[in-house]
C-alpha cells in the first residue's frame, strides 16, 4: 500500500544529503510551492536529524504547507489502507494538535525558517524569501468547539483540511462509509469560520458530497491539496486507499470553477513512475481545469517510496516542462503561484 504508511510505520525517507544532489542551475530558477508535505518527529530519519531549510533549498522552494496530522495518534493500518483504531478521548485532540504544533514551530525556528502569517509574507516567498506555512490535516480539534479555530489562527496556523481518516463532526471522508451525507451543519460553521478568520480550507480526503457542501458556503477559493483525478473509474469508500482518494473530474471542476487549486501527490501507483511522468500528469490536470487550478502537492515523507523523494525532485518538474516549452507563465502558476494566490485570497477574507 502506497498511501502514507510513513505516518504509522515511521518508514525511512531520504536522507537530507542525497536531497542537495541538484545541479546549481536547477536551484537558481523558479521558486516553488509545495501545498502539502509531512516532516515527523518520531522514525528512523526524523524532523530532529534533518535540516528542512537546506532540503527546501535544494529545490529553490520558498512556500511549503508543513502538514501537522491530527489525528495521528489513533490511526491504524488494514489491508485497504489506514483506518480509525481509537477516538480523540475529551480534549485528547486538542492536546495532540497544541503539543505538535509546539515542536513545529520549535523547529523552525531553530532553522531560522519564517512562517507564512499574512499576505505581505506569502508577496516575500514569491520573491524568493523561504516561508512554511502552517498546515493540519484532519480537524478534529475542532470536535471540542469552533473557538479552537481562533486559537488555531493565534497560533500562526493558515491551512486547515477539514477530515483526514478519524470520524470527526465536520462531515465524511473518502475512505470509510459515509454517515453524514456529506458536510455536517457543523462543518459549514467550521468553513465559514475559517472565511471569517482569514484560514485557507483543504477539501482533500473530504467526499464529493461533502465538498459540494464547503463549495456552497466558502466564500472563497480552496484547495484539494494532494493526491488527483481519476482516470475511467468512479472513486468510492470500498476501493483500495489511493483509489478511494482520487476525485472524479466534475468534483476537480466544481473546485476550479470557484477558483481553488488540486495539487497532485507522488504515488508511484498513480501518478507514474518518474519525475518527468508526474510532471506530465501535473500539466495534464492543468490542462483539465485550468493553468490557474493546479500545484504541488507531493504528502512528501507520507509515501512509501514516492516518485517525487525531496524538494530538489520538484525542481527536476520545472527542469522537465522548460524543455517541453510549457511556457514561463504557466510554469510560474503552477509551480508556486497558483498556491499563493488562494491563500492571499483566503487572507483577505479576514474579518476583525
């Protein structure tokens, strides 16, 4: 099973001198986004043994989502993938998410790496001043009530994705049997919120059902941070885990048309088996909804053996389209500036 085994098993990623084998002209080009990648505290190669500044470098990205998994601690694995092996017990989710997000926010700053807090530091990223971006996947931090969200944004976070693979109130996930019929009214507060505060709301994992319910609140763009569109098959809870987790192409349209960006992430099962075959499956989704609705998303160190290993690969993307004459523009959106956008979109939303 491709799909995030790192997360439990604490398999081994690359190491972070193999990250820095670019050659110099592919780390002075285009700045880059990635809108989606772990890095852990726990395993064989963890946060404490590596230097994310240097690995972001290696790959001249500026703008990466540091993706803080919420529900971590009560995730289990079955043959079909990863699966809910307990429940957050009281405030048990809040704990997880302030202790993690504590360590987080240590570490970067012991890399001397910026994080992304409004609109003028994501304009410093575009010019090529590195910034992370705060990021949960899965709030069911959020099950101890809406104001968690304030102290969420307090503390600096600007990315939320709404359900991961722990059963949460704010609506169903791809991967087990729906319950909600989609977005609960909790969950419409919860985007809504999110709006109000200036947070960017991740739809990925979320069901389509449940995507048309954030699509009819937001009022603004979000994104589908990783994973992609599926090809001649209908992506349903029963399928094997990646499969599951792919779009249908009206849901990957229904987000482009309110002007929100899909990243695609690196498994070899689906996206190929090089870094030149992702890249052409990035520019084939851009073609499908648009130059300005697609990005990086690469759940980098949450797949076993990704296509896409490290920043530095990101850059080989950019290298790969500048020799099928993609075009400068379309390159620069869909390297970094399809994800600035949404989020200085989702920053002007704030209000008070």
């Amino acid at each position: 099973m491709d799909r995030r085994q790192f997360l439990v098993s604490g398999a081994s990623s690359l190491a972070a001198p193999a990250l820095l084998a670019a050659p110099a002209s592919a780390r002075t080009r285009t700045f880059v986004a990635d809108m989606h990648f772990h890095l852990l505290f726990f395993g064989p190669n963890p946060a404490a043994s590596r230097s994310l500044a240097r690995e972001m470098a290696a790959g001249n990205v500026t703008l990466g989502a540091w993706s803080l998994v919420g529900d971590i601690p009560w995730l289990g694995r079955s043959r079909r993938g990863f699966v809910q092996k307990g429940t957050p017990d009281g405030r048990g989710a809040v704990a997880w998410f302030q202790a993690e997000l504590d360590r987080v926010k240590r570490y970067l700053a012991g890399q001397n790496l910026k994080i992304v807090r409004t609109a003028a530091d994501v304009d410093l990223a575009l010019g090529g001043d590195p910034h992370v971006v705060l990021s949960v996947e899965g709030a069911s931090f959020l099950d101890d009530g809406l104001g968690q969200l304030q102290v969420a944004y307090d503390a600096g976070v600007r990315h939320i994705q709404l359900v991961h693979y722990v059963r949460n109130t704010i609506g169903d996930f791809q991967t087990e049997r729906p319950e909600h019929g989609g977005l609960t009214e909790f969950g419409r507060s919860v985007v809504r919120e999110c709006n109000r505060l200036g947070i960017l709301v991740d739809l990925a994992h979320c069901t389509g059902e449940a995507v048309t319910g954030a699509l009819a609140v937001s009022k603004v763009p979000m994104v589908w941070s990783h994973s992609s569109v599926a090809r001649g098959r209908t992506p349903h809870w029963s399928m094997p885990g990646w499969q599951a987790r792919q779009l249908t192409p009206a849901t990957a349209r229904a987000i482009a048309r309110g002007g929100g960006v899909v990243g695609l992430w690196a498994v070899r099962s689906d996206v190929g088996q090089s870094v030149g075959a992702y890249a052409d499956r990035l520019a084939e989704i851009a073609d499908l909804l648009g130059e300005d609705n697609a990005a990086f998303g690469t759940d980098m160190n949450g797949i076993v053996n990704p296509v896409i290993a490290s920043f530095a690969d990101l850059q080989r993307v950019v290298d790969h389209w500048d020799r099928r004459n993609l075009g400068e523009r379309r390159i620069r959106k869909l390297a970094i500036e399809n994800y600035a956008r949404v989020l200085k979109q989702a920053f002007a939303a704030r209000q008070g």
